[in-house]
C-alpha cells in the first residue's frame, strides 16, 4: 500500500488526519485510516458498537497497551479509550485501518 498517494484530510487535532473509504451518516458506520504523526493522538472516546482495528504501520499505546504493525484490535460495545502513537527514535507516523461499526462519540477534545 503507498501511504504517499493517500488523500488525507487534516482534522482539528494536530498531526492526525484521515481518509474516509466509506461512511453511513445513518447508522454511523465507517472503514476509515487514520494516520497519527509519533507522539500524536486521537481524543479519547467512546464506541458505538464494535470497532476493529489494524495496525498498518508504526504503533500506538492506550490503556490496553501498545500495539505493533500487523496487530490486529477489537473495542467492544462501549469501551473507551484515547490512542497516542508511538514516538521512539525512528519512529513512523502510525497508520490504522479501522472498521467503527455504528461510529463514536467524542469524550475530549
């Protein structure tokens, strides 16, 4: 996949920006990738439904811990939490491909 050709639109929070592949205003149902430049985060929130998520470059830490590239995460109905991405030395932005089952709902930010 080349990240490079991506169409990202910025967002309000710095160094994180998204492309959406599809979205449901409706139902709240979207398959998005995220990028979150290292030591960026997205604001805490809350799911919708559930929401899978993979890792497809670089890594984020949130209360479940850390999560590499090629991991593979499910928040349940409910579950809260705020991902910041990795910033070790050498560190890539973080890329996710994430499917939000009925959406979220901002907590912060």
């Amino acid at each position: 996949m080349d990240l490079s050709a991506i169409p990202w639109q910025t967002t309000r929070y710095p160094g994180v920006a998204i492309w959406f592949y599809a979205s449901e205003r409706r139902t709240g149902r979207a398959l998005v990738l995220i990028r979150m430049d290292p030591g960026c985060g997205y604001p805490r929130h809350k799911h919708r439904g559930e929401e899978r998520l993979l890792v497809v470059q670089g890594g984020y830490r949130d209360e479940r811990g850390e999560h590499h590239a090629g991991s593979f995460v499910v928040y349940e109905d409910g579950s809260e939490h705020a991902p910041v991405a990795l910033a070790t030395p050498g560190a890539v932005p973080c890329v996710l491909l994430a499917l939000a089952h009925e959406g979220i709902k901002l907590l912060a930010g």
